[in-house]
C-alpha cells in the first residue's frame, strides 16, 4: 500500500506530525508497535511553550478538559533537606501536569480525526531505502518517511544510524496517591545517589521519577518506599538511555522528530515542546515540499539556546552533592535559581518562603 508519508511512531511527536500532514492533504501512516492509552515515563509535566502547537492543532481545551494539575510552584530540595521554593507564573496557559497516557492518546485520537491512518499493535521488522516499509505481515511505501519511535528508535536502528548510548544513567517512574497537603508544585529533591523528581498530575496522583547511576536505584526507591509509605510490590517502569548523541535530523526523504533525533534531559516538560514542535515543523516541510536539508538547520534551532539547561540538569543528578552546595549559594542570590528554572517554564515570581 502507498502512502504520501509513513510515520513510525504514534507519540506525541509522531501524532502531531501525522495530524498537521492529514490536514495539509498528505496520504499518511502512523505504525505504532504498542496499543494506546499506554504508560510512558516521564515527569508528565507540559512545558508552556506547548501551547501555541496544541492551539494549532486545535487540542489545546480538550488538553485543559483532561485531569490534570495546574503547577503553582517549583521546589528545589538539597541533600540536607533544605530547600528553595517560589511560585509560578499563573495563567491558563501555565505549566500544567497531567498523566502521559491520557495526552498521548489524546494526541494519536486527533490525528484520526484529522485524516491519518492509525496502524497501532504494529511492529517494524524491516526498512528499505525507497521507503518500503516492513510492519504486522504487510509492506507499505511512501516517497517520505518520518522516524518519530524514540530514543531506542527502530527505524534508525534498522537502517544502521542509531548512535551508541550513554549508560551511566537510568530513570524509574511510578504513580502514587497524592500525599495530604501536597499542593499543586513540581519538587527536585535531591539525594545522595542522584535525585528524585515528583509532581501533583490531577485526579489524587503524584508522578514520582527516580533518577540515579545504576547502583544507587536500589538505595533511592528504598528512600521513596520510606518517603511516601509506598509497598516494596509496588510497580516501576524504566526508561534508558537518557542521554545519546545526536543525528542529522532529515536525509533521502528521512525526517527525524521528537527523541529520534535528539534525547534531552528530563526536565519540567522540554521533552514534551520538542517532540511536538519538531513533529509540527516535519509536517510543514512535506506539505510545503520544502528541501530537507532546510528541515536540519531550522530543527537544531529549535534547541538552540536552551540545551544549556539540560546539561546543568544532567550535572546535578551525576554530582548530587555539588547541585546541593549550588543551592546553598543560590540562597544567597535566589534570583539565578528563578532565571534557571524561568527559562524552561517561562516567567515565574520569587517566594521568599522557605528559603
């Protein structure tokens, strides 16, 4: 079967890609290898510089209509238990959190809507440049073909340009009852073996992410267990590699978006703003026709002045104890903290609290 583009991957990146190519009139494909709603780990925070492409997409209400929480404040926790807190900037088009399984299938949902042909329990076992695409018993071929699957893409391991990944890190997720008097905040903790991230996502949760070197998992989910009352049986899921080089994003009508391209730090929804603004920029260059090679320069700028964040992030869980030596000075000049943390989730106002 032939298609004007073949999508692998029904994530946000890849169902934004695939809805904004149905709308502009492209005959289009999303394989996706698992059956949705499904769980992704993540820190299920939307960045608010997601909202003007979910206002495009015209999604952006239903997004707001899911169960969700409206983050009203950062906190940053040090080894010693000490911390520096400080409001959000409050608007309706905040920093919002809300569970990874229910906006991606609102996602995928709207790329139906839109006109695109959804493939989901549908693995890629092979790929050959023209495209001719592998996948469920079925060959499918498109001039165009978008990589959209991850970090651990298969597309790009196919075809042999998957980069090696960086092991020395991995992230485990789970979901707990909210805690009494939580409120609506976003928490960096830090801890000795690397850190833990949690979040107030609407309807009585708290995202919880554990992020260490391999041998420090077992110490920090024995911290959460004691932190939060949560059972030894409780369920885990694990995300790795989080960090990989990058590739050129586009080449042979190959476009690259989301993780495929590039894997960024976890770090209050920036993953999330660049799966779906790279899926909406691949999307505008097959509708208009416009040369790839455009496609890479216009997708590095996308990143452009702010992996800078990213790499601090990555410091602070490799060296725990220097990320909470660095919050100490920063009570001393709290407005650095707030330019850090505003740069990813846009202006916020300086509590004195706690500090």
């Amino acid at each position: 079967m032939n298609y004007d583009v073949i999508i692998c991957g029904g994530g946000p990146a890849g169902s934004v890609c695939a809805a904004f190519c149905a709308v502009g009139g492209l005959k289009t494909l999303v394989l996706e290898k698992a059956v949705f709603p499904r769980d992704k780990v993540c820190g299920d925070c939307i960045n608010p510089s997601c909202w003007p492409v979910l206002e495009r997409l015209e999604v952006a209400g239903r997004v707001l209509s899911l169960p969700h929480s409206k983050l009203a404040a950062v906190e940053f926790i040090g080894i010693d238990g000490r911390s520096i807190k400080y409001p959000l900037h409050s608007s309706e088009r905040g920093e919002i959190a809300v569970k990874r399984s229910v906006f991606d299938e609102l996602l995928l949902q709207r790329s139906i809507e839109c006109g695109a042909e959804v493939r989901q329990n549908t693995t890629v076992t092979a790929v050959e440049r023209g495209w001719k695409v592998h996948a469920g018993g079925e060959i499918f071929t498109s001039h165009s073909l978008v990589a959209a699957d991850g970090r651990n893409s298969t597309i790009m391991r196919l075809l042999g340009l998957l980069p090696a990944a960086a092991r020395e890190r991995v992230a485990i997720q789970t979901h707990i009852p909210t805690p009494p008097d939580f409120g609506e905040r976003v928490v960096l903790h830090f801890l000795k073996e690397g850190y833990a991230g949690y979040t107030t996502i609407g309807g009585g949760h708290v995202n919880l992410c554990l992020v260490s070197k391999p041998a420090g998992i077992p110490a920090l989910k024995k911290w959460a267990e004691a932190r939060f009352e949560i059972a030894p049986h409780q369920a885990w899921h694990t995300i790795t590699p989080l960090a990989r080089d990058a590739v050129p994003a586009s080449g042979e009508n190959l476009l690259l978006a989301g993780d495929a391209a590039r894997v960024v730090e976890p770090y209050t929804g920036e993953g999330i703003y660049y799966a779906i603004a790279s899926g909406e920029l691949a999307a505008r260059y097959l509708c208009e026709k416009l040369p790839l090679e455009n496609y890479r320069r216009e997708h590095a700028r996308l990143y452009a002045g702010r992996l800078w964040v990213n790499r601090i992030s990555k410091t602070a869980v490799l060296h725990p104890r220097i990320a909470s030596l660095a919050l100490d000075v920063m009570r001393f000049y709290p407005r650095s903290l707030q330019f850090l943390t505003s740069k990813v989730v846009g202006p916020a106002l300086l509590s004195n609290a706690n500090l």
